[in-house]
C-alpha cells in the first residue's frame, strides 16, 4: 500500500514560501504528488491556515474525496 500524501505538510511548507522542489527533496514527497496537492489546494482555495486545526486525514478527503 502506497503512503498517503501528507497534504498538511505540504500546505504548510508551501506557506512558509518553500518551493515545491525544496519541499519534495526535504521531506521525499514525489514531484507529480506535489503538483497535485497544489493544484487541487489552489482550485478549492484550501490554504494551510484554513485546515491547520483538522487532522490529518480530512484535509486529505477535502484535496481527494475519491480516494
């Protein structure tokens, strides 16, 4: 079974202004997964301070309620 993106680390790091390779490098996210959490972040306007409260795994059913 394949990791689950972790949205909220993304979010977070994006925020802060760290660039997508430098996020995918520090924490060994795959490049097309970064583009897709962003992506989907930016057409539902979720941004990290918006879902910083919720845990883990509903931010992860907000970017992808099919998976």
């Amino acid at each position: 079974m394949a990791k689950p993106i972790r949205v909220k680390l993304i979010l977070e790091r994006r925020q802060a202004g760290d660039s997508m390779h430098a996020i995918a490098s520090t924490y060994h996210i795959a490049k097309q997964s970064m583009v897709d959490v962003c992506k989907v972040a930016d057409s539902l306007q979720i941004t990290y301070d918006k879902v910083k409260n919720k845990p883990e795994h509903e931010v992860y059913r907000l970017l992808f309620p099919g998976k």
